[in-house]
C-alpha cells in the first residue's frame, strides 16, 4: 500500500510526534508498503527526506517555534499532491490540530482513509472537561473538576470557590493539550499559586481544567480494539510523570504488567474499555488512571493518538501482549477500516 504517515505538527508535541512518526515509517517499510513521511506544518511543502527524519529528537519546542506555525498550513498540506496516490494516512500527530479532529475533518473532505479514531471522537476526547462528563454519565470514576478561563487567574473569589469546590491537592491544566504540557500540580494550594499555574495553563488553552489530585499509583491501558492490553505502572523516580520524566531515558520505570490483584486488574481493564467506547474511539487508544489507597480506580483521560516509539507505552503493553512493532501498525490498519494487502 501507498501510505502517508502524519507526523510533526503544529503544537507543542511536535517533536515526541516526529519520533512516533520515524518509528512507524521504518516499521511498515519493513512490512513492504510504500510509504512517505509528511509533516502538516509546512503546508504544501511536507513530504520529508530521509536525513530529515533521521534527525528528530524529542527535545521541547520553544514558544518561539510555536508562534512561527500557521494553522493554514495543514490545509494546504492534505490539499496538496503529497497525498496523490496516497491508499491511506497513519496520523501521529499528538496535540492540537493532530489529535483533536482537525486533521480527520480535512482527510474525511479529501476522502482519504486514515488510522485512529474520526474526528468527533477524537475532538470528544482532546476536549478533557467534556470526556470526564461523558465518563461520570457512564459510571466511570473520575477526579471532581471544574473549569476556568484564563482571564480568570486573578479573580480571588472565583479560585477561592475552586479550593472549596474541589477541596485537596490541584491539578490544573490546559483543556486540550498533551504531555503534561502547561500542567501543575499543587500540593497545598492557595490563590495565589493556583493563580500562577491557571495563567501558566492559559498559555496553551482558552479552557482550564482544575481536578483533584488523587494520590496513589499511576496506571495506563492500551485499548486495541475491543480488548485492553496488559496494564502497565508508570512510576518516575523523583516528581510526577512531567514532560522531562516521560521522556528522559531512565527517569522513570515501567512495570508491565503492573502488579495488582486479579480483581483489581479486570476491573480498571473493563473501565478502560469503557472510557474508549464511551467516547467512541476507535482501533486504539491509551486510558490515563490513578488508583487509589483503597484500589478505587480514577480515569484521567482517554488518548487518541499516545505516544508511539517502539519504546512507547502502547507498543510496550503490546510486546506483553506478544505484538511486535509492525505487527501493532499494521493491526491498527485493519482495525480502522483499512485492510493491508
């Protein structure tokens, strides 16, 4: 098959994108397809030579960098004749304008198939405060939240009102973004720190999400398809699982399986599917949770697009699971509605 893998981007995953990009080139290269790496964010201009992809580090991208990307580009990209002849789109693209519906809406106009979930379920699940509404009509236990806006940050009464609303430690984080991008955390908050981490937040979203930190372990699940893929325990050696600790070699360690009792396993599993179907994600997906002391499981939030290096969370639940790399790429094809030959 002719396929165009999506990388890169436009928003500040765009390196960690670049990485997951290089990793599934190489891989469905190995499995005989034809394929060609385009970036989005440099519009018609996009498709990238080998030495570019080579070059991808996942360094953090500076605001400098974000500011010089225009949105305009993505359409003159996916309009361009870098998609003529193209079979299907492998999107990898994390983050705003990849992960958020954006770039399915402009493939469904083109009429080219592409991996992952549609662009309303993908939209549903970048959109954080509407997930964790969908999840509580569900039944599936998430943190108590609220929403803010960033002009917000220096209303004392309104963060006021937060603390007592949402009592305890605070996350607070942009709405819409990924990679703990923009997130703090506070342990004691007061107004005038949880102040500083909304305007901080507000730099990337227009939306605010302030949730209760539950303590605890730190659990995600791939979901491929209807099943869920062995559970792994994220646990960083200093901090929380911010952006340095996810992608700094040897920060943090990984146990997959992670280590629960067979209850406690089927049951975060089985929420795990749910949260996926409830958004209506398809193929697959990686299921953010915290599980508590008393082994109460709480959904963070559902990824459409995780981060995908052959290191990556998803495909190390799927090595568990014994799916090798380019095995995963090519079942998550078939599971979108695309079948390679």
């Amino acid at each position: 098959m002719n396929i165009a893998v999506l990388l890169g981007g436009i928003s500040p995953e765009r390196n960690i994108s670049m990485v997951s990009g290089r990793a599934a080139v190489h891989a469905l290269r190995s499995l005989g397809h034809s394929v060609r790496a385009i970036d989005p964010s440099r519009g018609a201009d996009c498709i990238l030579n080998d030495d570019e992809l080579a070059a991808a580090t996942p360094r953090a991208v500076t605001d400098e960098e974000l500011a010089a990307f225009r949105p305009v580009a993505l359409m003159e990209c996916v309009s361009s004749s870098a998609f003529d002849g193209v079979d299907c789109a492998f999107i990898l693209l994390h983050g705003r304008y990849g992960e958020d519906g954006y770039i399915q809406s402009l493939l469904d106009l083109r009429g080219i198939p592409y991996t992952g979930s549609t662009m309303l379920a993908s939209a549903a699940a970048m959109d954080k405060g509407l997930a964790k509404m969908l999840f509580q009509v569900a039944g599936i236990p998430t943190a108590p939240w609220v929403t803010l806006t960033p002009d917000q940050a220096d209303d004392h009464t309104v963060l006021e009102q937060v603390m007592t609303e949402v009592e305890g430690g605070l996350v607070i984080k942009p709405n819409d973004q990924g990679s703990t991008v923009g997130m703090t955390i506070l342990n004691t908050p007061n107004v005038d720190s949880l102040g500083e981490a909304v305007r901080i937040a507000g730099m990337y979203s227009s939306t605010i999400l302030i949730e209760r930190y539950i303590s605890g372990r730190e659990l995600t699940v791939a979901v491929l398809g209807d099943d869920a893929l062995p559970i792994i325990e994220i646990a960083p050696k200093d901090g929380y699982y911010d952006y340095t600790n996810k992608y700094t070699k040897g920060k943090t360690e990984y146990h997959c399986p992670a280590e629960l009792s067979p209850e406690v396993e089927d049951h975060v599993r089985n929420l795990a599917v749910a949260a996926h179907n409830v958004l209506g994600c398809r193929a697959y997906s990686r299921v953010d949770f915290r599980l508590r002391e008393d082994n109460i499981p709480f959904c963070l939030e559902v990824n459409t697009l995780p981060g995908f290096t052959e290191t990556s969370l998803v495909p190390m639940a799927a090595r568990a699971a014994d799916i090798e790399f380019p095995a995963l790429c090519e079942e998550i094809m078939r599971l979108s509605g695309i079948f390679a030959s």
